[in-house]
C-alpha cells in the first residue's frame, strides 16, 4: 500500500494542530523546511517542529531545502524528526556524506533528493546508506504547482537502482501529486507520496487521503 505524506506547507498556520489532527489518518507528516538561498522561498524551521513534535506521533519527514543543512540536522533530528531528507545539490560530496552519517548516528532514516534538472544517477555514490530517496516533480520552493511528468522515468530509474542494490530504500515523490499523478508515480514505482494542496484544499481530507492510496 502506498504512503501518503501531506505536506504542512498547505497548511493554514493560524489553525495548524487542528489542521495536522485533521490529517491524522496519513502515514507520514512532510515538513518542508525552506531557507530562501537554496529555494527562492522562505517557509519555517525549528520551532514549528518543536511543537509540532509536542501535538502529533506520525512519522515526521523533514525536507531540507536549505544551503549548508549539515549544520541544522542534528538540531531537527533531537527536536523530533523522524526522517531527514537533504538535497544532493546542496553541499559537496563529503558534507553530504557527513550530514548521511549523522542522521543515521541520531537514529532516524535519511533521505536524499535531487531537484528535476538532477539526474538520479547523483544519487548512486550514496544510495547503499539511504532510507528513501526523494524525487522532486516540481521545482522546489512552492506548492501548489503543476507535476512535471519528466519525473516518471526518474521514479522508475531510482525503483531500478534500488532493486539492483537489494536495498529496503522508500521511492518518494513530491509536486503536484494528485488523483491522475498519484497513479502514474505508483506505477512508476513511487513508495510514498508527498501531497500538499491536493489533501489541505479538499472537502474531506481523510477521504482524500484514502484516494491518492488508491483505496
Ligand atoms: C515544494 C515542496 C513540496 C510541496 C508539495 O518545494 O517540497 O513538498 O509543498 O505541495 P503540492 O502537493 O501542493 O505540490
Ligand atoms: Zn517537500
């Protein structure tokens, strides 16, 4: 059964606990963490997660689109991230490696994502030590936009390599995720779906949520 991840970026703030409680039926909370350097957009950090961490169990998948995130990850994994996902765009090779390493010595699963423009290959060095690679199906900063079916081959050629690789590696895919994407990304080979305006702009979210599973 595919996972569903609605992202609190689409969130109303002023009324966030009853808008995460609202979702509880999903199987992960996605956080989309944006620093107006590496996105063109600023959006929240660590004192939302702190007490969103006080007001919910569900898994918590962190998306750092932030420069320089190997010096916040320890900060988000203690204030209750479950799963951290950097940007291989973000930092050399080695710093990614740490940040890797890192997120793995705090206990949590580690991701890593690549923008559209990033070939899947990137991500090889890397990919023996992931818990779950993120495949970006718009470019990040905003939500609310249109998927970019340039993504269908990337989800099958990240499905391919972990297949290859023999590794229990999560295939998530996030944008513009919605009843017709959400299909096409699980044929693809996608393991969890990031959804943001298509479950916090829907009538009944629960129910929307039960859709893009496929239920
Ligand atoms: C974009 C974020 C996505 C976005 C998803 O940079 O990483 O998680 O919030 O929102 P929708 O589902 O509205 O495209
Ligand atoms: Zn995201």
């Amino acid at each position: 059964m595919i996972k569903i991840a609605p992202s609190i970026l689409a969130a109303d703030f002023t009324r966030l606990g009853e808008d995460i409680d609202s979702i509880k039926t999903a199987d992960l909370l996605h956080f989309d963490v944006m620093d107006g350097v590496f996105v063109p957009n600023i959006s929240f950090g660590l004192p939302v997660i702190k007490d969103v961490r006080r007001v919910t169990d569900m898994p918590l998948d962190v998306h750092l689109m932030i420069k320089f995130p190997g010096k916040y990850i320890g900060k988000f994994c203690d204030l209750g991230a479950d799963i951290v996902v950097l940007h291989v765009e973000a930092e050399e090779p080695w710093e990614i490696k740490k940040g890797i390493r890192e997120v793995k010595a705090k206990g949590k699963k580690v991701g890593l994502s690549v923008k559209p423009g990033t070939p899947v290959s990137e991500l090889e060095p890397y990919a023996e030590s992931l818990d779950h690679i993120l495949i970006m199906s718009v470019e990040p900063g905003f939500g609310g936009q249109g998927f970019m079916p340039e993504a269908l081959p990337k989800i099958e050629e990240a499905a391919a390599l972990v297949n290859r690789l023999g590794i229990k590696c999560d295939i998530e895919v996030d944008g513009g995720i919605n009843r017709v994407t959400a299909r096409q990304c699980e044929n693809a080979g996608a393991t969890i779906l990031v959804a943001g305006s298509s479950v916090f702009h829907a009538a009944d979210r629960a129910e929307e949520i039960m859709i893009l599973r496929g239920n």
